[in-house]
C-alpha cells in the first residue's frame, strides 16, 4: 500500500497536496482498497466553500457509498473532470489521475494539522 511522503493525511483518509495556497485532495490509498471498486464520484460543490470536517461530496462502490470529508478549509476551484466517466481511476491511481478536488486554502495553517505519511500508516496500523 502507497503512502506518499509528500503528502499530508487526514483521519478520515483523504489526502492534501500544496501549491501554494491551492490544495489538492483525493482519498487514499487505504480508503480506496477498503472501499473496493469504485463505480460512481459525486461531487457538487464546485464554487462552494466549506470548512474543514464538512462533506464535499460522495464515492460509491459496490457494496458502500462513503462521504467525503473536507481536510482543509476553502472554496472548491476545481473538480476533477475525468471521474465522471472513468470513477475507478481512483483505484488504479488514487494520488494521481484520481485526485478529487483543487481548493484555494482559507486556513492555510490547517494543512500542518494533518497527520504526515509516518503518523497516517500507525493510524492505519
């Protein structure tokens, strides 16, 4: 199971890369093998701004749908296009192609609150 370095992890298994003040986000590795072969994203909150802790939106899977919980707060810029058509990009690639949302950062500081790639794999066990 991959676990970047590069990347910040929340408890509920998203993932946070940073540009700047622009946050990446997608679920891990982990959530994606848990969750199994993922057959539809719904995201619908493009333009919106939602805090940290709130839902930006919804996988389903075969045998589950999950919320998707937001790891930083922001307003949504952007929304990765492909998973519409191709949701299972996510389990082929989930800190790739399959990244979910781009978000302009309101509380930057929030990112350093995450957990990093060493603290996330003992959560995990």
């Amino acid at each position: 199971m991959k676990t970047p370095s590069d990347l910040r992890y929340s408890e509920e298994h998203e993932w946070v890369k940073i540009d700047g003040d622009i946050a990446t986000i997608g679920i891990t590795d982990f959530a994606q093998q848990q969750l199994g072969d993922i057959v539809f994203v719904e995201i619908e909150t493009e333009g919106d701004n939602i805090e940290k802790g709130e839902i930006f939106g919804t996988v389903e899977a075969v045998k589950t749908v999950s919320d998707l919980f937001m790891p930083v707060s922001g307003t949504v810029i952007e929304v990765n296009p492909e998973l519409e058509g191709a949701p299972e990009t996510i389990n082929s690639d989930p800190y790739g192609k399959g990244w979910m949302i781009k978000v302009k950062m309101d509380k930057p500081h929030e990112y350093e609150s995450l957990m990093n790639a060493v603290d996330y794999k003992q959560m995990i066990g």
